[in-house]
C-alpha cells in the first residue's frame, strides 16, 4: 500500500495539479501550510489541510513549526515531503536533517537550496557554467543607487535579492533613474532586499527538468504568450514547445553545476531570431505552470515520486506541442491591471484597448484549475480573486476621492 505523501506550500496552481497527478495514481495527498495568506485547498484530490504556526512569529508557549511538522509527519505515515513554494523549500532547507530523519525529502541538501534563493549565488554559478545574465546590482538605499547612477542602463528590473520569505513583490520595472530614486526614497524597507538586473528583450522561457544523480529524467519547455502584471511577471497564458537545445544546454550545465537532485525550472529570457538568451533565474521546485506539463503527458509528479520509491519512470520521448494554458485568475488580475491603466491613455491611443479583448486563443486554452471531476479549486480561486480585486478597486476610488483635489489646498 502507498504511503501519503505531504505538499508543504498551498498554491492552488501548483499545489492542486501535483496532488490530483499523484491521486490518479492511487497516492494520497496532504497539505499544510504556514501561510495566513494562503487559502485552504478545496481539491477532492486532497485528503487533508492544516495550517502550522509561521516560523517567523512563534511564541513561546507553543511548539515550534518544526514540532509541529515532524509530530504530523509521524501521525500521518507520510514517506515524502514536497515543497511547493520558495518559503516552503527554505524551511525544509533550514531544518534538513531532522526532516530527512522522517522521510524523503523532495529537495537538494541545504547548501546546494540555498544557491537558487540566493539569486547572487545563482548569477554566480551561471557565470561558471558559461551562461550569459544580465548586468547585476545590489542596491539597499538611496546613498549607494547614486554611487551607482554612473553605471546603469535604463530600464531596469528589480526582484527581491531572497526568495526564503514571503514576497510583497516578485518584479518591478522602472524606467527611468528618477522613478527608481523616488521608490527608494519613499519606502525604507523597498530596498533592503533589493536586486537590480538590466532589462532583457525577448520572451520568457522555462526549461523544466527532473534531474536524477546529475542526469535529466524529463525535459519540458513552455513559452509564456501572456504575463500578470501586463508589464511583466508570472505566466497568465502560456504555451508548450518543443525543448530548444541550446537552452537545454545551458539549463542542465546549470543544473549540473548546482548539483540539483529533483524538479526545478530554469527561466530564460530568449529572441529565438537572434538566439540570444540570458538567465532570469531558477525555481528550485515545482513552477506556477506545472498545470501545463502534465495537461499534455509530462507527468513531473508521479516521475519524481517514482525515483524516490526505487521505480524507474517511463517517460514519453514526446509530448503535444503547441496546446496552450491559461491561468483564469491571473488573466483577470491581469485583464484588471490594464483596464486601470489604459483608461486615460485610450481616449489618445484608442488602439490600447484592442488589449483589453480576450482573443479566441485565449478562451479556448485549457484551464490551470478547471476539472470537471473537481471543480472547486477553480471556482473558488476565481470568486476569490474577483472580490480581493473587487475590495482593492473600491479602496482606490474612496482614496481618491478623499484626496484633496490638484491645485487646491484641502481646506
């Protein structure tokens, strides 16, 4: 009889695909989360969910997260722990050993985690497998953004430098010095875990691989068509396409270089007319789209949980190129995002609002979430997106009209 095993991480894009490909075979799955953020998964492919204690605010008249953890873990009978997001795979990093103690452990040992949150150690070791990055900074203030000022190239983009903790933001883009100074300026804490990369043209690429004793078991490539923010981000509609072999390349020197053991996705940025590419970073765990691969017969789950139960995966030497994938949440957020800001250029550039309409394309793309045999991770993700952007919405129009007028002095 199979054992259960345990996501620790509930993002419903990732969180609920992993479970219902290890459902279909015959696995029961369990999540937890630390998270107050995120929601409670509604999946007939999960068997259970429990929220522990965040490691960040502990008290010390409750058992620590890691007690927690390892009490359920001996409760459930649980032979292997997934992480399904950064935090998730930092606190399994931070706590390795006692973790490996109880069962198998979805991830690399710690030194090797920590050089794909650390997105400096990541630059680093690309620069030793070859692979172009972009001009990289690390600005914590205002004082060492002007001792800079002679160096950058606008624009620019800023990510978090640590991707251990939960992010307020996972991309910025500024295009202009002013801009940048003025978000320094205004939020001390903006800064403090601050990375700045020059702007790359071409489109965003990730190279998914299961990589076994520095050997790929399964190799995906998806091609993001639409992203949330419209200006750049996470994937809102993607596209499978067949593995291109320079990026390939470059994806598994990395990998070889890190000494990963298990999933990850190596992000691109890539103009297939001049075949240049340069390294965003990697996610060293399963990827917002993990929907997609699986949709069209590339099953990373149920390979994975397989090597780690001594069986040998059958992996397709193919899979269905070109089927599409749409996030429904993030296409609304994003749909929002540009309703907002095309509102006023429109009236001069009537053009923008061609963006507004969802192609054909895009409705007729299979749905991260929908199942018909489950549907309420969609539904509920759906309702829950519409009334957080549906609250944030009415927020700024009472802001805004509780402002004092330009030009006029509030009385």
């Amino acid at each position: 009889m199979k054992r259960p095993v345990l996501l620790l991480g509930a993002v419903p894009r990732i969180t609920v695909p992993i479970a219902r490909s290890l459902h279909r075979h015959g696995v029961r799955v369990e999540v937890a989360s630390f998270s107050s953020i995120e929601p409670a998964p509604r999946s007939t492919a999960i068997s259970g969910f429990l929220r522990l204690p965040s490691p960040e605010n502990q008290t010390g008249g409750q058992p620590s997260t890691l007690t927690q953890l390892a009490r359920l873990i001996s409760e459930r009978h649980y032979d292997m722990l997934i992480p399904v997001n950064d935090p998730a795979l930092a606190f399994i990093s931070e706590h390795d050993a006692p973790l490996r103690q109880l069962l198998y452990v979805a991830c690399p040992p710690p030194e090797i985690v920590q050089k794909v949150l650390n997105k400096s150690l990541t630059v680093e070791c690309a620069r030793l497998a070859g692979i172009h990055t972009p001009s990289t900074y690390r600005v914590s203030n205002v004082s060492e953004l002007q001792g800079l000022a002679d160096q950058l190239r606008f624009p620019l983009v800023a990510k978090p430098y640590d991707k251990s903790g939960e992010m307020q933001f996972k991309v910025r883009y500024f295009q202009t010095y002013q801009s940048l100074h003025q978000a320094l300026a205004d939020d001390e804490e903006f800064g403090s875990r601050l990375l700045l990369q020059e702007f790359v043209e071409g489109d965003g690429v990730g190279i998914e691989v299961l990589m076994h004793h520095g050997e790929a078991v399964a190799i995906f490539q998806h091609r993001r068509l639409k992203e949330v923010p419209a200006s750049g981000g996470v994937a809102a509609v993607a596209i499978a396409e067949s593995p291109e072999p320079m990026l390939v390349d470059q994806a598994l020197k990395l990998l070889r270089v890190l000494e990963w053991e298990g999933v990850a996705m190596v992000e691109f940025r890539y103009d297939p007319t001049r075949r240049r590419s340069a390294l965003l970073e990697v996610n060293g765990r399963y990827w917002g789209t993990s929907a997609l691969p699986i949709q069209v017969g590339m099953d990373f789950p149920w390979y994975e949980w397989q090597i780690a139960h001594g069986e040998k995966p059958s992996v397709p030497a193919t899979y269905s190129m070109g089927a599409r994938w749409r996030w429904s949440a993030g296409y609304i957020e994003r749909w929002n995002g540009l309703v907002k800001s095309s509102a006023r250029k429109a009236l001069q550039h009537p053009a923008l609002l061609k963006e507004l309409v969802p192609s054909l394309s895009d409705l007729c793309s299979r749905d991260a979430l929908w199942d018909s045999a489950d549907p309420m991770p969609a539904i509920f993700e759906l309702l829950r997106t519409a009334k957080n952007l549906a609250v944030s919405d009415v927020k700024s129009i009472l802001r805004a009209l509780h402002s004092p007028r330009r030009g006029k002095k509030p009385a």
